[in-house]
C-alpha cells in the first residue's frame, strides 16, 4: 500500500501548511472529525486504486 504512504505524507504536509498559513483559524479548519475524514479517504481511495491489481484486473496483451 505504497500510495497510501504517499497520500498520508500529502495529508500531513497539507495540514502543516495550513498550520502555518492560517494559525488564527486552523482549530476550526482542522476540526477532529475532519482529520478522521481526511484519513478515512485516503485509505478508501488507496485501496479503490490498489484493489484490481490484487485480483487480477490487468491490462492484458490480447
């Protein structure tokens, strides 16, 4: 599950910029819920994106 690796290392660089940019407001920009959210998709879309090559949807040569 390499691109949920990348996804998270997004994830968080996102968070840190909005940390950094917006530190008045990011309490309520990056409420719990939305950081549960935000995790919860990046695993869903993860294994939306690694699922067929796991069961054998492959580009075959015909």
């Amino acid at each position: 599950m390499c691109t949920a690796s990348i996804l998270n290392l997004c994830a968080i660089s996102l968070d840190r910029y909005v940390a950094v940019t917006r530190p008045v407001t990011y309490p309520s920009i990056m409420s719990t819920k939305r950081a549960k959210s935000l995790i919860a998709g990046i695993w869903v879309l993860s294994f939306v994106i690694c699922f067929p090559p796991l069961v054998g949807w492959k580009d075959q040569k015909v």
